[in-house]
C-alpha cells in the first residue's frame, strides 16, 4: 500500500480541482495483497499484488457518468476529467439523481493491525508449512490458500466530504484429501489481527474431517434436524441479509411481502423464531468494518431482534421519497449465539445430520428467498446426540427464512469464511429442524 491518508487527501483534493461540473464525488482504494497458495501438500505459488482504483463520478443538474482508473499520473487524471464530464453532459436526466452527502462525524475504525501490516511473505511461508507436514504426515493431500490483504479506502466529495480508513484481514482455507478420494474435509478462519492467526486448528479440523469421511453411506434425503457449522450458517444468513430492502418491500418486490397481510409494515412483526437476532456493528472487535458507506455514517443496527424484523437498509433517493432517514447496507453482519460448543450442539440431537459447509448455492426463488446448493467437505449422520458416521452428499432447498424460523439452538460466534464471498461476519453453528435436505448428491 503507497498512499498514506495524507497522500489520499492531497489526490482527491487535485482531482475535485480539475472538476468543473456541479458535483462530484470519488471512491478511492489502494491495497497491496500478499498470496500463498498450496497444493499436492506443497506451495504452488505466491504473490504480492499493489493495486490502485479510483472511481469518480460527475454531474451537470441530474446528468451524470462515472469513470474508473487504476493509473494516478495527471496526464491521466486531467484526461478522465474531461472525459467523464463530456459523457455526463450528454446523457440523459436521471430523475433518483441526488446530490453528494454532507460532511458529517464518523467513528475511529478497528480494523487496522500493525502486525499482520509486516507480515513478510516468508513468515507467511513459516506459518503454513506445518499445516502442510501435518497434512503429508496424516496421509491425505492438501490445497490452502491464505491471503493477507492491506488497504487505505477513501470517499471525499465536492461539499468538503473526505473520509479515510485503513483496514487488514487475513483470511485461510485449506481443503484435506484422502489419497484415494474417498474423504474430504474443509476448514478456515479470517482475522484482522495476524496475532491471532491460527493456522494449525484449520490444517487439524480439515485433516480429521478428511480422515472421518471416508467411505461414506448413504442416507436418504428429506426434511431433517441439521446442525450448520459456523460456515454453513454465515452463507445462508448473508443471503438473507442481501435480501432485506425497504425500497423492494415497498414495491411488492422483496420476499418480505409474502410474510405480512397486504398494506402492513413488516417492522416490529415476528416474522422468524424468537432466538433469531441478526444486528451489524462497525466497531464489533472480533468483525469489524468500515464506518461509513459512500459517506455515511454506519452505527449498530439491529436488523432482527427476537424474531422481529427491526430495520431495513434504505438508500438515499426512497428515504427522501418516503420521509424517512437513509440506512446504508451493513458492513458487516453479527449474530449472538448462546455460547454452546459444537459438541453440545450434536448433544442435543437425536437424528439428524452435521454439515460442515455449502457449496455452488444459487437462488430459486426470488420472492421465497429459496435458494439451492450443495452440502461438501464432511457430511456426517447424527444419531442419538453423536456423530453416528460419514453419509454422501446433498443437495439443499432451502430458504434463510426458514433457518431463522427453525432455530433451536445455537453455538459460539466464529469469524470465519464462506463459500460464496469474504463479507465479515461473526456467527455461531446453529442446530434447525425441518431442513430440506432435497436429495442425494454421489459428489466426494
């Protein structure tokens, strides 16, 4: 990473001065990733990546147009100046144009580490290759990926709008093989402090769990107690936050309308079970994020409490239609659980099935939020409060509604990633009934 926030601040402030149209505002991210990838129980590669993208947008009344850049010479910004504002001049009236946010207060971030900022790539090198030996020890093939990300964002805008912030992560997953195919197992972990990287609990759950699900049986498919681990729950909780919407519910659109009688709020209305609370905190220190979304201020929200729906993100031009303050989008999503150990979890259940992760889920049904997908990595039967063996894989029907709906019990919140994106989040394993476990997948 190159530009410090001094040096952002003078960017913005050069490139707001060639503007000569009525407004404008600039995104601005520079990052420098560092990548180690294995495979075959060895490092196939390794990178580090600087990066910088810019994007700035222009308006003339409600005529706009956006241009992106990764270059920041002036040659090249007097040129994207000129451009973007030749194109916002001919296109047509936008009539949700608004004009950029008003300076306002933002919170001190948490999400910057000065350790995992001097990591090197060698002592990346030097936390991975045990997880490899303890991979080729076990007897079954390894492929990881770990990613140490360091970047400055920045929004700054032409009513004297400039806020900066400094983030790290370092995320790993490593997949664990048995040398003829037959067990798989998955783990990882993301944190902002590097301190708090712990490579050898993954390598150790993915190994067993490769090692746990061989040769394994077939159990019929069909509506049954689940116990999700932390990142099976974190993929269908993200899907249903991307699902909640003032706007698309105020539009017949959202999958909300199917929950509520016809002209009702569906605010304060239970509409999931009573051990269902969802809320997004930038300052949550196990997951934080940024505090503010294209210069608004982002606070802890609560968006489920109870099972009760307590808020939906609002973008500026329907929060102005409606009389009602805007509400950006979460940061990130948390959820409290009740402290319980994924032991206890399986404790409780006397036939069901433990799901390690999802994979290749896709939506079905837009206005159910019904999505479909594919359990992988160490599905295992449980059978009166144990794990009773391996059984193949399944493909799911299922909606994130009827998650939060089936709850019965959960474990403690883990920071850890998904199949589908890297969106912070701090989520517990979670025990629900009545999942549809649609049928039988022969997938290893």
């Amino acid at each position: 990473m190159a530009l410090t926030k001094s040096d952002t601040e003078s960017l913005c402030s050069k490139i707001l001065g060639l503007v000569t149209a009525d407004a404008a505002e600039i995104s601005l991210r520079d990052s420098e990733d560092l990548v180690l990838r294995s495979a075959n129980n060895d490092i196939t590669s390794n990178g580090l990546v600087d990066r910088v993208s810019l994007r700035l947008s222009v308006s003339f009344g409600k005529r706009s147009a956006s241009i992106s850049l990764n270059q920041t010479d002036d040659e090249t910004l007097r040129a994207a100046v000129a451009k973007v504002e030749a194109i916002a001049r001919l296109a047509p009236e936008d009539p949700e144009h608004l004009p950029p946010v008003e300076p306002a207060s933002y919170a001190t971030p948490l999400t910057w580490s000065d350790a995992t900022v001097a990591m090197t790539p060698g002592e990346a090198l030097a936390r991975l290759r045990p997880v490899i030996e303890a991979a080729r020890a076990a007897g079954v093939d390894s492929a990881g990926y770990l990613e140490r990300s360091v970047q400055g964002s920045a929004y700054a805008n032409s009513r004297g709008v400039f806020v900066h912030q400094d983030s790290t992560t370092v995320g790993f997953s490593l997949t664990a093989r048995t040398a003829a195919g037959r067990g798989s197992g998955w783990g990882s972990t993301q944190v902002t402090d590097v301190d708090g990287l712990d490579l050898d609990a993954v390598g150790e759950r993915a190994i067993r769990k490769a090692l746990a699900s061989r040769d394994a049986t077939e159990r019929s498919a069909g509506r049954t107690t689940v116990v999700l681990e932390a990142a099976a729950a974190r993929d269908l909780l993200a899907l249903l936050s991307r699902g909640l919407d003032r706007r698309a519910f105020d539009e017949g659109r959202s999958f909300l309308n199917g929950l509520v009688e016809e002209g009702e709020d569906p605010i304060g209305k239970e509409l999931f079970g009573e051990r269902a609370t969802l809320f997004s905190d930038p300052l949550h220190a196990a997951v934080p994020s940024d505090v503010h979304a294209g210069g608004i201020p982002l606070g802890r929200t609560t968006w489920i409490e109870n099972g009760r729906l307590g808020a939906l993100p609002v973008e500026r031009f329907w929060a102005q239609k409606k009389g009602i303050p805007p509400l950006p989008w979460p940061g990130n999503l948390l959820m409290p659980g009740e402290g319980k150990s994924l032991d206890e979890l399986i404790a409780g259940v006397a036939d069901g099935v433990l799901i390690t992760r999802f994979w290749y889920i896709r939506m079905v049904r837009p206005e159910s939020l019904l999505h479909t997908g594919l359990t992988r990595d160490g599905t295992f039967a449980i059978k009166d409060g144990a794990i009773a063996g391996p059984v193949k894989n399944f493909r799911f029907n299922e909606t994130p509604v009827n998650v939060l709906k089936n709850l019965v019990a959960s474990g403690t919140p883990e920071r850890v990633l998904g199949s589908e994106s890297q969106f912070p989040m701090h989520v517990p394993p979670l025990v629900v009934e009545n999942f549809h476990l649609s049928s039988v997948s022969d997938a290893s």
